[in-house]
C-alpha cells in the first residue's frame, strides 16, 4: 500500500514539472534549422553575435542588441520563434523580456 501511495504521489507531482520547464525546446534534430539561419536571424534584427549555442534543445544566442546591450536570446530551433530576450545590465544582472514584449523584474 505505501508504494502504491508513493507511486502515485510521483505520478501527480510529475506532469506539473514538465509544465515548468516551458522555455525547453523539444524537436527531433532532423526538424531544426541550421545555426546559419540563426545568424541571419540574429543580423535581420541587428544583433551582433559573439556566440551560437544549444541550451535546454533551443538555439542560445550571446551577443549584443543595436543598441551595444548585452542579450542572450532563447530561438525555437525549428521554427526560429524568438522565445526569450535577456537584458544584461552594467551590473551584470539580467532582465527578462519574453516574446509577448513584457519585462519580468
């Protein structure tokens, strides 16, 4: 009975831990878009890239906006979706704007 109860308790907390983890990107390899899109991506909107990465399966970029702020840009890597952009101040912290164009603080 106590294992089952465990088991259970597992089950119910599981699915709310997936749904956290919605800035994750989950596409087959074969589906995404090659890092030279992210590129062009990133100088449409004339960021200047300082590097490309793969983090939690979406494209990172690091770089710098326009303006010479710091960002780090979360892209769906099938879709080229800009999903997340973080503002690094002079301070080092970062600043939040999601793809809506809110700013979380």
């Amino acid at each position: 009975m106590k294992k089952t109860l465990t088991i259970l308790g597992f089950l119910a907390v599981f699915p709310a831990g997936v749904a956290l983890a919605d800035d994750d990107c989950f596409v087959p390899m074969a589906d995404w878009q090659p890092r030279d899109a992210v590129a062009r991506l990133a100088e449409g909107n004339g960021w200047t890239v300082r590097r490309i990465k793969i983090d939690d399966g979406c494209y990172e970029i690091d770089g710098r906006d326009a303006e010479g702020r710091a960002i780090e840009v979360t892209v769906h890597p099938a879709t080229l979706e800009v999903i997340e952009i973080e503002y690094e101040d002079d301070e080092g912290d970062r600043r939040d704007r999601n793809r809506e164009g809110g700013d979380d603080d």
